[in-house]
C-alpha cells in the first residue's frame, strides 16, 4: 500500500484487484446485504474492467487471434493472414477443434452462431471461457467488455436467466478468487 497525499492507505496492482473482488465475493455470499444478481454482476464489471468480454461465440476464436497479435483478416478462411500458423501453434487443425481445446463440447463447436460467449482473463493471465445458449449481446459491437455488451441488462431483464447470470457471477468470481475454472480449461 501507498500513502496518498491526502493521508489514505491507496493499493495498487493485482493485489488491489484481488481485494476488491474478495470484497465483493464476501457481499454476494455472505448475506449481509442483499444484492441481486444484476447489480453483483454490474460491480464485478465494473471492478474488472475489460478482464471479461462479452460477444457472438463463433467469433472469439479470430477475437482471441488478433489480441495475441496474430494477423487474421476480416473474412479468416480467406487462406490470407496468420490463421494456418495460429491453428498450428494451438496444436488444433481447424475451428471447431480450437473450441474443444477450450472446453466447448464437440457438438456444440460446430454450432456456435447465436451464442454468446463470456472471456474472463484472470489475474495469472489464463482464460476461461463460458458460452450461454442464446444471444446476449449486441451483435454488432464486436466483443465488449461485461458492463457494456447488454448481457447484463438482457438477462436480468428474463425470470428463467437470471438464475443463469447469478451462476455465471459464481463462476466468474471463483476463476479470479481461486482460479477455479468448474471442470472448463484454462488457456
């Protein structure tokens, strides 16, 4: 901790990350006030800034590309771009198999269109990655961070989601307190 010009205990880093996440996790669990599950998910937005992205799941794979520097174009399977190199080093042969390798069941690879998919980056740098049935996002914002994708808003605004988006919460909270992932792959 720093000492502020004004006299205040200021934290700054990971650490200061991991408090007030904890704060958080200690306000949602331990019943003291009571929080909904869009105002939870609202502050853990907020606190974690563009750490969780929010977007149509049969993109993020060209998303994840481009953010770790990769050359991938507009239209990927173009044959142009860094698509082949990007697949090889993932140790995978095609897109569908780049979804298994980060937890999405084989099946459902193959049919991501008009999912949503929620990227949290956690404080190691590891990804985890959960994919809702159904569109929550804004489709043509790209992927976004939490707090403005319209997630939020579209699942707590539906009585038979909002116990998806207090689950989806949980997890998020327990990959950044604990680096638990619920069974799903890290990458």
């Amino acid at each position: 901790m720093a000492m502020g010009e004004s006299g205040d205990c200021t934290m700054y880093g990971p650490r200061a990350h991991n408090v007030t996440v904890e704060g958080l996790a200690q306000l949602i669990m331990g019943g003291s006030v009571r929080i909904d599950a869009a105002c939870a998910a609202r502050v853990l937005a907020t606190i974690m800034e563009g750490h969780i992205e929010v977007g149509d799941a049969s993109h993020y794979i060209y998303h994840f590309a481009r953010k770790q520097g990769w050359d991938i174009p507009a239209y990927p399977l173009a044959g142009c771009g860094e698509i082949k190199r990007f697949f090889a080093e993932q140790g995978v042969c095609d897109v569908p198999s780049w979804y298994v390798k980060i937890g999405v069941e084989p099946e459902r690879a193959k049919r991501l269109y008009g999912n949503t998919l929620v990227a949290v980056c956690g404080p190691d740098y590891r990804h985890v990655a959960f994919v809702l049935n159904g569109c929550y996002h804004a489709h043509d914002a790209g992927f976004t961070d939490l707090l403005h994708s319209g997630l939020i808003e579209k699942m707590s605004a539906r009585p038979d989601t909002t116990q998806t988006l207090e689950r989806l919460t949980d997890r998020i909270l327990a990959f950044e307190l604990h680096g638990d992932t619920g069974g799903l792959p890290a990458f």
